[in-house]
C-alpha cells in the first residue's frame, strides 16, 4: 500500500480513460446515484488486477445481472439479501487456499469488493458484515447508502435518517416521518479496529472517493467505506440535481467526509461555512412536511443532532 | 465368553464413566472384540447422573439402542444407590460392580431386594494409594474387565499398558501408578459370598477371591 | 465453454440455458438497448466542450466514452437521458432536447 | 463449473481396522480428502467434526482453509463463495443449524455448486433438546440437495468419501448431505474399516472446475436475477440433475466397491426375500431392526427389512419394484420425523405415493419412532412386525401413522 497509488497525482482525464468495469445496458433507474458510486469505486482497481465483486441483494444486483445480461466485466457474485460480507469472506478464503496450493499463479492478483445497499448492510446484513470484518479477511465492504429499502419501494431502515417520509414511516396527520435518529454505522465499523474505513459520497472531480477506494482496495485486510449515494425516486428530488444534493450533504456536515486509518480518525473536509441543514432537505420531497408552517422546531431537532454529531466527529479527529 | 456382553454404567458427570466405557470398548476392540462404547447423552453438566453402555461380542453389533438388560451392571459411584434404580433389568445370572470400601453384605440393603451377585471395589482408596488422587474410573475399568471376563488378566494388562504408553507418551512417570491401580483392582474385586449360583463365565475371579479370603 | 448470450433468450428450450443460470463472460448488458427508456435526450456542443470531462463520471449508465483524454459523442444505445451531465456541465455544452432523438 | 477429474483407475485399499465414533470417522474421511475450505459454526452434536478438523489444521495435517463464521447461514454463505470461487468445499452442522441455512441450501443448489455437508442428524426445537431424529434433514427435503443417509460409523465414512465425486460429476454439480444419526452413531465408538489415504484421495479425485470465479481474464457471474421467462426453465434444469445423480451414485458406488470391497446402492434389503412383511426404515434404527428380523426370521416370522441409504433423490420405482418382488403382504413405513401434515411422515407420504404411481398395491402401516432421541429397541421393532401381520389378516385396522414407544 502506498506504493504507486494513482490517487497521488489525480487527473480525472487518466481515470476516465480506464477500461469500464460497469458495463451500460443495466437497468438501474434513470440517474441513479449508486452506480455513479459503483463505477468510481471500480475505477479505484488497478488496471492489471483482477477483481471479484460481491453483492447483496438489491437495486444495484437485480438490475446489473439480470439473467443473461450482466453489467460486470470482473467476476461477480450475488448471493442473497443478508449474507454479502460472508459470501465474499468465502471467496477471499478460496483464494488464499488456491494460492497456496499453487492452482492460481503469484502474478494472478484479485482484490475482493463487495456491494450493498444500507438494507443489506446496516441492517439484514450487519451480522454477516460484521463477522466478516472482525475475522480480518482482505476485502472491501462498499455500502451505497441511499438510507431507505429503495428496492421494495423506499421503507426506512436504520440509515434513514429522522423525520423521512417513507412508505413505512408515512407523514401524515400525527405522524412526522421517521421517529428515530439514523444508525451511525461507519463508526460502529471503525470501532472493529479495521485497518481502514472511510465515509465519502459523490463530489465534483471524485477524487475523495476515489482516494478512498483505492486504499480500502489496496490496504491489506478487511476495509470498510460507507458512500451515500442519493436515490431520485426515494428522495423525491429533480434527478439532474443529484450533485448538488451531495454537495449540500457535505456543506451542512449531514454526511461528512472523514476515513479511520489503523484506527486513526481523520477529518478530510470541513466546510468553511457550514450550511443550516434545511439546505439540505429543502430539496427533497421526503422532508416536504417539515416546512409546513409550525414545523420549525423539527428542523430545530434535525439541527441539532447534526450539530451533536458533526461535534462528536470532530472531537474524535481532534484526539 | 457369551455372544454378547452387556454393560451398563452409572456414574456422575465428570468421574469419567463415560471415558471408562469407551476404554473398555478400546481394550476388547485391541484384543480383537466387536465393541460398542457409548453414552446416554443429555445436557447433564458435572455430578448430575450419567448412564454410559458397552455391548462386546464376537460378531458385529447392529443393534442400536441403550441397554435395558444388562449382563453386568457397574456403578463408579455409590452415593448413586440412593437415586438411582441401579440394577433395573439387570440379568438373574448377571452382576453388580460397585465402588465402595463397604462389603457387598452392607451394600445388599441398599440395592431394593436385588437377589443376584455384588462384587465390591475401593476404587477410591485404590486410586488414591497407586495415582495420588481419585480416578475411580481407573480401578472400576479393571475391575469389570475380571468380573464380566471378556479378556483374561494378562490380556488386559497387556493392552492397558500399551495404550497408556500411548497415551502418557509424554509423562511416562503415570504409567506405573496407573497399571498398578489397575492391577490391584483387578485382584481386589471382591464377591458376596452369600450367594453361591456362580456362572462359569466368573470361575476365575471366584477361585482368585477364596484365595484371598483364606 | 463461454457464454454466447446471442443464443439465449426467452424462447430457449431449458436445456440452452446456462447451468445454474451462471455467465461465463463479461458485461453482456452491452447487448441490451436502455436508450429506449430515454424520454429527454443529451446533445453536446462540440465547440462548447472544454473536455474536462466533469460529465463522464457522474453518468449513471457509462454513457460517455472517453478516449484518448476526450470525450466522445453519447453512447445513445445505453443513455437513458437523465440529465445530470449537462447539469454538470459549467460551459453549457450539453443540452436536454425533449424526445428519444438527439 | 463441470470437473475435470484426475481418478486413477481403482486399485483395491487394505482395510485398517478401527474403532472410533461417527464423528471420528466423518472427520478421519476429512483429513483424507483434505478439503479446500471449510467454514463451520459449533452445534451439538456436530460440533466434534469441526473441533476435529481444526485440530488437523494446527497440527499441519491438512492445509484445508477453516472459516470461523458467525452463524451457520453465514457458513453455508460463506462455503456458497468458496465453491463458486472453485475451491472443493464442505461444512458440518446439526439441527437448527441446518434449519438457519435454509435459504441458503436452496441457493448451493439452484447455484449448482457441489457443496457437500456433513449432517449429524438432530431434532428440531421445539422444545429445545438434542438427540436424533431427522427432522433437520427432512426439513431440508425439498432443498435440491442429495441426501444420503448411513445406519452407522462405516457408512457415515463411506458416504462421505463418495459424496465429493458424485456432487462434482459434470452430470450432477448439485451438494450432497451425508447424515448420520446425532449421538446413537455421531457418539458411540464401534468397530470400523478405514482406507488408506493415497487411495482415498484417487478415488476423490482432484478437484479442477472448469469456470470459476477465481479463473483470471474468464469472469464468470453467479446468482442473476431471472424474470419467469427463465426462472422455470431453471428449476426443471435443476430437477433434470437430480434425475441424473441417481445412475451417478450407483456409478461412484461401483467404483468404492472396487477399492474397499463394501457394496452401496440406492437401499439395502436385508432377508427381503419371500418377506410376508416388510419395514422401509432409515439410519442407525435399521440395525436394530435388522437384529430383530433375525431373531424373528428363527421363530419363523418371514420378515425383512428395507434400508433407504438415498432419499434425495427418492429411489421410488426401485423400491416399489423391491415391494413387488418381495410378494410381501404389508409393508412398515418407519419415519423418525413428523410431517405435522395430519397423515404420515415424509416416508409415509413418498413411498404409498410411489407403491400407487407404480401399481403395486400393498397394505402400509406408517410409523412415527424415535422423536427427540426416544429410543428405538429390538422390541419395538417386533411389536411393529406382529402389528402388521394382525392388520393383514384384516384382524385389526391399519392404524394412521402410530407412534412408537408413546406414553398413551
């Protein structure tokens, strides 16, 4: 690790012209915000080097394999819902044992990446990924949160975060969306002392979270890197806007950009000003309801634990 | 010997009935036996009352199932008299094995009318004389080898002492105290003379214990 | 044996298809066509493209090839018109033209 | 993921002789065959096997990968990964293990992977309790799995050494379930033959997919999403494998004849000929009942035993055809599982299917025994017989699936 990282001197014009790993022809919604994550991710491979790529179930694996059209150039392999950590921690152990009995040859490099959404991940499939993590395998945990079960048809989930109209934390009369705070899950997994996570989502050049996968790939041992990745249809914003919606997440500090190396906390951004965090859910139809009048005090509320976190992080990249 | 030996055991969770059945099991396999050794299996923890089987035979055992009636019966732990229904099936021309310093005559009144034979070992003080600790199940083994007769004595020793050379392979030092726990219980194992239908199959540990008593 | 998915499709005998309905070849997706869901159509302007290619990573659909450090004309085969690149876009170089036709 | 395999012809093994418990014996196969992964999670009483193993491992014995999951789903998960990566994989478990794995032994199987696991049958909560029967087994009846199942320590050992080449048979590729009875075999020393190592390892075989995911520059894609235009054809391409394992496991059963000398097929008849009445009986309960027919058979009785070995996939023409050939006048149906289905237990439901689907028309009696470990005697076994001989004689009716050793 370290050694000829391509992150030291980024140029979005050498990544780009790296062979696609995600083919098109998937049948991901219109402006999906987790395959743009999936594909920088890739991009973090090293040309060369082989790849098995993992997935839960979800959007991202029903519409990229989709029998007999598969999006992906490396091996893949689906599963199912709750148990992605574990299926590639059998197949990172098949490598090492054909390794060492010589029936794959020490120039055949594979790196080990899988994918789930926040169901998958901070929730059905968190036992999975857990064990997975604390057993040390050598792969890459990718979550693509976009904090609902957008597959069914955008239910909370523990990423979801407070006061979210979902389908099955509906707005309504006496109800406000989403009761609880979201699962901050990319701590719990730093607190597995793995050798590397790192929380990014999708920002103008790439380069943070393309920084990022290529050293959760290229660091040795298990690495974890949770990406939000926005959903239009669960969001209910204007597809084109995804950009700046991640970018209002990162300026409000909903979703700071941070990595935990060797159990190191870093903060990789702090906005100069940050933003009041209706910024950020202004845009989005799942939190219309808090700017009918005499709602005010929810944001208050959603304020404020941004604040108690965003604080909390800070205070922990400070130590 | 008769075509097939039936053994049950009584003991408490941790004495190591068990391992004495599967030893015993061991040592008729070495001496070229059909053996079954095995447990009633609970979720019993240590002291609580465990049952453990031996079937020994000339052919093939296919039979499956516990032991109801029993050729021999062998209680590691007299305390188990009290709670437990030991001789239960046990065969009219069978017997009874019992650890305890006390005669067979003493431990008849405890054993609810059983009619047939006792023999009685101080496993305890044996064990505690030869291997400095109590092992019950060490003597109790050699004792049920002279009483059900499946092999005779120098059979037994010999295949005793080849497997614990095996098995202290490490610390040869216990291998001594070990034989000699299983020597002196084997010679020890003493009959209720009061009863006097002795079946041929125990002849020898019979004349052993006349011998003895004179 | 690899995987030709030219001779698989919804008329194949159970016999044709795949053994476990595994693929043993790369992203075959290429030959299934999701221009068709395009509703709004990207059109670059080539004299307004500076090639910083800030475009070509934020498409959801590998829809913008880039070779030689430039990008080159819409994969319109796969785009399915969401308009994030020309949101993107700081030159105006991209417009979103109504209809499946560039 | 078909298999090149590097068998020798067979030359016959020297029988060592042994004594050991079913588990010892599963995992003395194990070392032989020496896997390439094994991901395991404890569950009595299956739980020696992987105990034995890693032991194994520490000792430089074998140089099989152990995986030390979380939980037997992710066991399975993780021996789904490890077979589809194209290492030779196996697993143990036992009862709610297997129960936790469900999902997933669907997916070893629709997946073709030639997973093979060691079941140590036990009951399934609840209430909770340890000892046998094989509700765990017959609750992943419908699986896609093979299953095979052994009256003691000598079969467990055999059918585990024959499982490998009839799981990765190009004709098959579906995982095989070698099960034992939890405790009554698993636990229970016995005289055994064992083979020796070299020969054990040419009968399995190396193991050389063809595709795997691990295959550099030839990706491969495993698990898709299928709309129903393929879904269908999938699962009639899988049940078409099934039909095919049977002449493999007949085929591999030939090839151990030749080394070990020990003869296997789909079930064992046991003095079936000229058999008034017959007992289709499964696991460790057959040698008892074997042991009675004995006896019986010197009182006169003309009695006789069928052994199912194989229930996955169910041999149904050859046993009906076996019924047939007896003349018999009634049959015991023996299951050590409830079906809950208000009629019979999974026996009891598959082999009056296959008598009627191949016209033998034959009285049958079934049994429910042994639930929960209740033990299971010679006595029993006799009860049964002089029961189905009254019910043949039209003296009393056939009774609707009675249970065995019940406190009525």
């Amino acid at each position: 690790m370290g050694l000829n990282m391509e992150t030291k001197n980024y140029s979005l014009k050498t990544m780009m012209e790296k062979p696609e790993r995600l083919a098109p022809g998937h049948r991901m919604c219109a402006g999906c915000g987790a395959t743009i994550g999936v594909r920088a991710v890739l991009r973090g491979l090293h040309e060369g080097d082989h790849a098995v790529i993992g997935n839960a179930t979800g959007c991202l694996e029903v519409s990229s394999y989709m029998y007999p059209y598969s999006a992906w150039e490396d091996s893949y392999i689906h599963n199912a819902f709750e148990n992605a950590g574990a299926t590639l921690s059998g197949v990172e152990t098949a490598y090492k044992v054909l390794k060492k009995k010589g029936r794959l040859g020490e120039k055949d490099q594979f790196k080990f990446i899988t994918f789930g959404g926040d169901g998958g991940t901070y929730d059905i499939g968190f036992q999975s990924l857990s064990g997975a993590m604390e057993r040390g395998h050598d792969m890459v945990y990718v979550c693509y949160d976009n904090g609902a079960y957008m597959n069914t048809g955008i239910q909370r989930s523990s990423a979801t975060p407070m006061f979210a109209d979902t389908t099955t934390t509906p707005s309504g009369k006496v109800s406000n969306g989403k009761v609880q705070y979201r699962k901050d899950l990319s701590s719990i997994i730093a607190e597995h002392y793995v050798p590397y996570v790192a929380q990014s989502t999708l920002t103008r050049d790439f380069k943070d979270l393309h920084r990022k996968a290529e050293t959760a790939i290229y660091t040795e041992g298990p690495a974890f890197l949770n990406m939000m990745t926005p959903c239009p249809r669960g969001w209910r914003y204007e597809t084109s806007e995804i950009m700046e919606i991640c970018r209002l997440a990162v300026e409000t500090c909903y979703w700071p950009l941070f990595e935990v190396v060797e159990g190191k906390w870093i903060l990789n951004y702090e906005p100069k000003h940050k933003l009041p965090i209706e910024e950020f859910l202004k845009p989005q139809g799942r939190f219309k309801h808090l700017f009918k009048p005499g709602n005010e005090e929810l944001i208050a509320l959603f304020q404020k634990e941004v604040d108690k976190r965003w604080e909390d992080l800070q205070y922990r990249c400070a130590r | 010997m008769k075509k097939t030996v039936e053994i049950r055991w009584h003991g408490r969770g941790g004495q190591g009935a068990k391992t004495a059945a599967l030893l015993l099991a061991d040592v008729a396999f070495k001496t070229g036996r059909c053996v079954q050794g095995f447990p009633e299996y609970g979720p019993e923890r240590m002291g609580a009352p465990i049952t453990a089987f031996n079937r020994i035979s000339e052919d093939r055992i296919r039979v499956h199932s516990n032991i109801y009636d029993p050729d021999y019966v062998v209680v590691v732990d007299e305390t188990l008299l009290h709670s437990v229904h030991v001789t239960d099936g046990l065969k009219k021309d069978g017997a009874i094995i019992i650890n305890t310093p006390r005669s067979a005559r003493e431990i008849r009144g405890l054993l609810r009318g059983y009619e047939g034979r006792i023999f009685t070992v101080d496993a305890r003080q044996i064990s505690e004389e030869t291997l400095g600790r109590n092992f019950p199940n060490t003597p109790m083994l050699a004792a049920t080898a002279a009483v059900c007769g499946v092999m005779d004595r120098k059979e037994f020793l010999g295949e005793m002492q080849a497997s614990f050379a095996h098995k202290f392979a490490k610390k040869p030092e216990v291998i001594k105290g070990n034989m000699a726990a299983l020597e002196m219980a084997y010679d020890k194992v003493e009959m209720d003379m009061t009863k006097t239908n002795v079946s041929p199959v125990n002849q020898k540990a019979t004349a052993k214990q006349m011998k003895q008593s004179a | 044996m690899r995987t030709d998915i030219t001779n698989i499709n919804e008329r194949s005998p159970y016999t044709d298809l795949t053994e476990g309905l595994q693929l043993y070849a790369g992203g075959t997706s290429r030959l299934f066509m999701t221009g068709e869901w395009r509703t709004n159509t990207p059109v670059l302007d080539q004299d307004k493209c500076r090639q910083c290619l800030l475009c070509a990573p934020v498409c959801p659909d590998s829809s913008i090839p880039v070779r030689g450090g430039k990008r080159l004309d819409f994969d319109y085969d796969h785009c399915k018109g969401c308009g994030i690149c020309a949101k993107v876009c700081p030159f105006g170089a991209i417009t979103m033209k109504e209809g499946i036709e560039a | 993921m078909s298999m090149k395999g590097s068998r020798d012809r067979q030359v016959c093994s020297k029988a060592i002789p042994e004594r050991m418990s079913g588990n010892e014996a599963v995992s003395y196969a194990i070392r032989q065959v020496n896997p390439d992964v094994m991901p395991a999670f404890p569950i009595t009483p299956s739980t020696e096997i992987p105990q034995m193993v890693s032991t194994f491992i520490a000792n430089g014995e074998i140089d099989t990968e152990f995986i030390p999951v979380e939980s037997e789903h992710s066991a399975m998960s993780a021996a789904i990964g490890a077979e589809a990566a194209g290492a030779r994989t196996m697993t143990a478990t036992s009862s709610a293990g297997l129960a936790l794995m469900w999902e997933e032994l669907l997916l070893a199987a629709s997946n073709r992977l030639p997973i093979v696991l060691t079941l140590v049958n036990r009951t399934l909560s609840g209430p909770i309790n340890i000892n046998c029967d094989h509700s765990d087994g017959m609750g992943a009846r419908d699986t896609g799995w093979i299953q095979i199942y052994a009256e003691n320590n000598q079969e467990a050992y055999d059918n585990y050494i024959q499982a490998f080449p009839i799981a990765e048979d190009p004709r098959v590729h579906l995982p095989v379930m070698i099960c034992q009875d939890g405790f009554i075999t698993s636990h229970a020393v016995e005289n055994i033959e064992l083979l020796e190592d070299e020969h054990v390892r040419s009968f399995v075989g190396e193991y050389r997919p063809e595709e795997f995911l691990l295959n550099p520059g030839k990706p491969v894609s495993v698990g898709p999403y299928a709309i129903s235009a393929y879904s269908m054809e999938a699962k009639r391409a899988q049940e078409a494998a099934m039909e095919r394992a049977g002449e493999v496991i007949l085929e591999v059963a030939d090839r151990f004849h030749a080394m070990s000398g020990r003869s296997y097929g789909f079930f064992e008849e046991y003095r079936t000929k000229d058999a008034d009445y017959l007992m289709v009986i499964m696991g460790s309960a057959a040698g008892t009942a074997k042991a009675a027919v004995d006896e019986l058979r010197e009182e006169g009785h003309k009695v006789g035993i069928i052994k199912l070995r194989v229930f996955r996939p169910f041999p149904e023409k050859e046993i009906a055809e076996a019924i047939r050939r007896s003349g018999c006048k009634a049959v015991a149906i023996m299951d050590r599982c409830e079906s809950y289905n208000g009629n019979s237990g999974p026996l009891g439901s598959e082999i009056p299917a296959g008598l009627f689907r191949n016209k033998v028309m034959v009285e049958t009696v079934n049994y429910i025994y042994g639930l929960a470990g209740r033990d299971f005697t010679v006595d029993h076994v006799k009860s049964v017989f002089a029961e189905l001989g009254q019910v043949a004689q039209g003296r009393v009716p056939a009774p609707n699936h009675k249970y065995i050793g019940l406190r009525e």
